[in-house]
C-alpha cells in the first residue's frame, strides 16, 4: 500500500505486514475480531475512542488478529509504549488527518486504500515514479538505492553489490510487479553507474555556503540558482555545525577537509532526509531537509542522525564537536537554522549541542536572522563594536547583565563576579559611549535585546 498523500507513518515496523483489503471500523473494541491483513480505517468517533491507553489496547487487539496497519482520522499523541507495541506487533499505524484536513473525504480514502491494495495502474505509476526520485537521489550508494526502492515499493528491496532482488518467495504481480521490475532495474544502473559525479556537489556547497554567508537581499536572489541544482531550499532544515576543537591554524582546516570529503561519502549511506554539506568560515555546516515538518519526532531523530554522523567521520584521534538546530522552512528559515547550531555550540560544552527551544532567545535567534535586525544592533552598539580587542564583549555583558537585573550594580556584579565599583564606572562609561540614557524604558529595552542578540 502507497498512498505518500493522503497518509503518513506515526510508528510500525520498517517493513509493512502485506495487506489484504481495508475495513471501515466504528467501535474500536471490533479490532479484534478483523481478518488478518486488514488495513483498518477509524472514524472520527473511533479515533477519539482510541485516546492514551485505549490506543495500546487498540494497538494489541490488531497484532493478536494480525491486522496489517491502523489508520487514525483525528489528530492523537503517540506515546512510547505505542511506539513499541506497534513496532513488535508488526501493525503499522498511520494518520490521514493531512488528507482529511485538505478536503478529502473518509469515503474516498477506503477506496484509494482499496485501490493499492489491489495495486492498480494508477498506484503502480505513482509508485514508480517515487522509487526513481529516490533512486536517483541516492547517488549509486547500493544500501541507499535499495532502501529508497523499498519504501517506494512497499517490499523489501535486496543490494547486493549492484544486483538488487526482492525479498519474499512470492514477487508481486500484475501491474505493480511490471513498477517493481523496472524499479529493480533502474536500480542496478543507478548502482553500476557509481557514486555521482562530484561537481554538482560541489556546486550545491558553494551555493549553500554563498546561500548562508550572503546578506539576506543577495542570499533571496540566489535561490532560483540553488533550485536549479538541486538544493531544496524551499523545504525543511535542521543544520548540524561540525567544529573540530582546536585553535585556528592550518591543522584545523585540513581536519575540516577531511571531515568535508568523509561526510559526502557518509550522508549517501544515511537513508531518509536528503542531506547537503558546505564550509562555512571555520565549521562544516550539514543541511538535514525533509519535505515537511517531523514535528515532535523530528529532534530525536535529527539528534540521532547527528550522533550517527560524527562516529561515521570523525577521524581517529580527533575531536569534534556537533551542534544542532531545530527546523524551519525556506531559504530564510535554513540561515536561522545555521545560527541556531552556532548558539547550540556556544551554550554548550557537550559533543553532541542541541539548540533549546523555549524562552526569548529562540524568538530573537528568528529575528536577528534578518539583515534588518543585524543593522539595528550594529547601529546600537557600534561606539563599542569600534574599540576593538576584548573590550566589546566585556562592556556588552556588563551592559546585558546591569538591565537584566533591573539596572542594580550589586547583582550584575555577583553575576560577573566583579565589585560593584567596578561595574558603576563601566556603566557610566558606556552610557558615555552610547550616548544612551539607561533610565529610558524605550532605551534600555532597546539595548537589552541588543545585548542578547550580540551572543548569538
């Protein structure tokens, strides 16, 4: 069954159990009772019905009768346990709330579902055509190949070396077999072919780099250029920032040459999202897109691909440190994303950072992504960006930490452990500078946002 519109996977088992026609279900307690192979599609009432608990009991009742898949009609959170319960029973469970929610209707869904379970024409084609898509994104990788085939053709696809076959003694037929046959051999020139050829990366990498380094006005004007290469740059981002932890000196950037080159051959052996490289200044920048947005899921899975990464390219005896964003759509929302993984590293002194969400940096992170706001904060604290050396970051912290305290020198003082002297004249200094009076609420909020946004 295939039908990437109207439904999508919540949790189950990587390879689905074979489907052998759909029943409409109104009162949950009825799962047991279902033929094996079913794909059962709950009403809107029975959806709700299945809330918390009573969906792991509903998850339970369909692994005992050997049901194929659960179809949700209304928005549910998945717990763990559910997770779990869906993985070992073998029961894919799905949600068609996007479908519903766009227009479509309950009748229609049952008989799309009926459709590919009989593996029409119209399915086989669109199953076809998602297996070349994916086929031809993985860039001859033989392991990548097959998994983009088998998602796509909802069997298991076999690599071996540059051979592909199907699992299962019995292949499927009619239609759907002819898509399977000609999937199977796309694959082994897909894989014969060997890895592509490397000068389209690397004209997605310099894009990219020129696409998050640029001023926002350049970076918009570039975009047509990126979608002409196949950087999809409309979707959705996570960014993963590989520092290695050195000084700055020739020795790090052949560390981030080397990691560079691993990270192209290891993001082809990483199945899923697609993925795109770049150097940017003193750091690898990893882009992890997605058509459309994980939600919950989408952290730990990121999280997870991040972690897989860095032991995948991390030469031995080196040290690297990764940190990662949350997502946002669209060129503008891919330059938030690479200052998040910077914040993420700044903030932390784990391996493996991850940007935090809540609270009012992640805002300002949003808001100084924009060149506007970039200038604001420059025109606000020029007078001690132009002293040079270390004095501007300290004068901005004394600055952040006096208003963050509600202008009282004792307090900023305890923070920065400095005598409250000390932080008086500094004040009175910058007021100087900044030609700023502190006592002005517009003023010092102002500057207080200033402050925040100069760490990020």
């Amino acid at each position: 069954m295939y039908l990437v519109d109207e439904l999508r996977k919540l949790a189950g088992p990587a390879t689905a159990r074979v489907a052998t026609g759909v029943r409409l279900v109104e009162d949950p307690t009825s799962v047991s009772g279902q033929p094996a192979g079913s794909v059962l599609v709950l009403t809107a009432a029975a959806s709700r019905q299945v809330a918390g608990y009573r969906l792991d009991v509903a998850l339970r009742d369909a692994a005992a009768a050997g049901v194929s898949a659960l179809v949700l009609t209304t928005p549910a959170e998945v717990d763990r346990s559910a997770v779990a319960l869906a993985e070992r029973g073998g029961v894919t469970l799905l949600t068609a709330c996007d479908h519903l929610a766009s227009g479509g209707d309950l009748a229609g869904l049952v008989v799309s579902i009926d459709r590919a379970i009989a593996g029409d024409a119209a399915d086989a084609l669109v199953r076809a055509a998602r297996a070349v898509d994916g086929v031809l994104r993985a860039a001859g990788a033989p392991e990548r190949v097959a998994a983009a085939a088998s998602a796509a053709l909802g069997v298991e696809v076999h690599a071996e070396g540059t051979a592909f076959s199907l699992a299962g003694a019995v292949p499927p037929g009619g239609h759907r077999g002819t898509a399977a046959g000609i999937v199977l051999r796309l694959a082994e020139l897909a894989a014969a072919a060997g890895p592509a050829d490397e000068q389209p990366g690397r004209s997605r990498a310099q894009l990219l780099t020129e696409l998050l380094v640029a001023p926002e006005k350049q970076a918009q004007e570039l975009a047509p250029r990126a979608r002409a290469v196949g950087l999809p740059v409309d979707e959705w981002h996570v960014v993963l920032r590989l520092e290695p932890v050195m000084d700055e000196g020739p020795e790090r950037y052949a560390l981030l040459d080397t990691v560079a080159s691993r990270t192209v051959r290891a993001v082809r052996e990483i199945a899923g999202p697609t993925w795109n490289a770049a150097l940017a200044g003193d750091a690898l920048v990893v882009v992890r897109t997605q058509a459309r947005d994980e939600g919950r899921a989408g952290p730990r899975a990121a999280v997870r691909d991040a972690g897989l990464l860095l032991d995948r390219v991390r030469p031995a005896g080196a040290e690297l440190r990764c940190g990662v964003s949350t997502a946002h759509q669209g060129l503008l929302g891919l330059r938030t994303s690479a200052s998040e993984a910077r914040t993420a590293l700044r903030r932390s002194p784990l391996p493996l950072a991850t940007y935090d969400l809540a609270g009012l940096d992640r805002m300002l992170e949003e808001w100084y992504s924009s060149d506007a706001a970039q200038q604001a904060v420059r025109e606000l604290l020029q007078p001690i960006l132009d002293l040079g050396g270390d004095r501007p970051g300290h004068l901005i912290a004394i600055l952040r930490a006096y208003l963050d305290h509600h202008g009282s020198p004792a307090r900023a003082a305890e923070e920065l452990h400095m005598h409250r002297n000390a932080i008086g004249r500094n004040i009175r200094r910058i007021g100087a500078l900044l030609q700023a009076d502190l006592d002005d609420p517009q003023q010092r909020l102002a500057l207080q946002l200033a402050c925040r946004a100069a760490r990020i």
